[in-house]
C-alpha cells in the first residue's frame, strides 16, 4: 500500500489548452480507518501528475465524530480548499443494496436532544455518475445493529443512510467556510446482521472508493479552478 502522506505535483510544465486546470488547490481526505482508503494513495497519482498545484493529505481519525473533531482540531489553519469524508456506512432505505456509491445532499446529527442538519456542497454534483445515489446522511453517536434504532434515526431525520464521522468534518468546514464533500459505499443495513455483513462486504467497499474517489476530485477540480480561471472565448 503506498504511504498515506502528503501528495503533490508542483512547477510541472504545461500547454496552453492545460492551463485551465493550474489552480493553487490543497484537499484532505478523511476517513475512519486505513482499510477503506487502502489503494486510493496510489490510484490518485495521476490526478497529481494531470492538476499542477495540487496537495492531497489524508487524515485517518478512528470511529465517531469526537474522534473526528480531535484530529480536525489540529487541521485548523492548514490552509484546505476542500475536505473530502470518504467511508462506509449502513443503508436506512431498503432499496440501497450494499456497495451503492452514495453521495449525501444533507448531513444529520443529534445534538443533546435537538436535530441539526448541515447541506452539502454541490448538492447536484453526484448526477454526473449514474450509479451513484444521493439522499440524507444521519450520523450518529455509536454503531446501529438493531432495526428498532434504525427506525427512530428514520423517524427523527427522514435519512436515507447512516454513518458516525460525516456531521463532524461538515461541522468543521461550515465553521471554517470550507467546501465539504462526503462519499460513502453501503455495506449493511444498519441491524442484527450489520457485524457479519460489514466483514463480507467491507473490503468490496474500499475498492468502490478506491474507484470512484478519483471522479469526486475531479469535479471538486473543475469547479474550483472554473472559479479562478478566466473564461475563454
């Protein structure tokens, strides 16, 4: 596996038709585990060698978002023009099989008894990849394994999936005025079978991200240096 570090491309030389794509751009991609982002180090180089200018660092911050606000907290002032949460989750709907590529437009949270929600950047973006599905994301404070919590998560948020990091980074990129995006692969359905079904499909699931993360930094760099880049005409 290639090392999960800093990656970056800078002062390679360039035609005129590439110079849409030179923007100044630093992403951190954060996951749970090191298992769910396994080949994705290596499966992005050529993106590096393609955007000049462009620094990907990855954060590995263990399960739940107190976790996750523990590693941001020491991210504060890095300079990101994106953090990108990618990971696993379990499916609420009943028509998301396991391995759906799943791309949250709203991110949930519980907080004391109040719900909060925090939308997504580019709500629309995920209609670029026709296998991808879009909905509600419900992060929540421990693993779900029984269909009786599932329901309630439903009943309070109308979420479509769950997971325990997402909330955390969007938090933390709303504060900071940073562009969030979040990626997820389904791999149970959030009751008594989740255990068994997380370990069938879990490494199924990493090569989903490891495949389709790339296309996300691909748009996140499209809409990014079109912000910067004079239009030609």
């Amino acid at each position: 596996m290639a090392d999960l570090r800093n990656y970056s491309r800078i002062g390679k030389t360039v035609s005129m038709a590439d110079k849409v794509l030179i923007c100044p751009e630093k992403i951190l991609i954060g996951a749970a585990f090191k298992t769910e982002i396994a080949g994705l180090a290596e499966k992005l180089k050529p993106r590096l060698l393609a955007y000049s200018n462009l620094t990907i660092e990855f954060l590995l911050t263990g399960m739940g978002m107190k976790n996750v606000r523990h590693c941001l907290n020491g991210k504060t002032g890095n300079g990101y023009t994106a953090i990108l949460n990618v990971g696993t989750a379990g499916a609420v709907r009943t028509d998301y099989e396991p391995l759906t590529v799943f791309y949250p437009h709203t991110v949930y949270a519980e907080i004391g008894s109040e719900l909060q929600k925090i939308p997504s950047i580019n709500p629309e973006l995920f209609r670029q990849f026709p296998t991808w599905k879009s909905g509600g994301l419900f992060s929540n404070s421990r693993p779900v394994t029984t269909s009786t919590v599932r329901q309630v998560i439903y009943q309070v948020s109308q979420a479509d999936v769950i997971d325990m990091e997402a909330f955390a980074y969007a938090e933390f990129c709303q504060r900071r005025k940073i562009p969030f995006y979040c990626l997820k692969v389904i791999t149970d359905r959030a009751d008594g079978d989740t255990p068994a079904d997380f370990k069938i499909h879990q490494a199924a699931a990493a090569q989903k991200l490891t495949e389709n993360v790339p296309l996300l930094i691909d748009s996140i760099m499209k809409i990014n240096c079109a912000k910067v880049t004079p239009a030609h005409g």
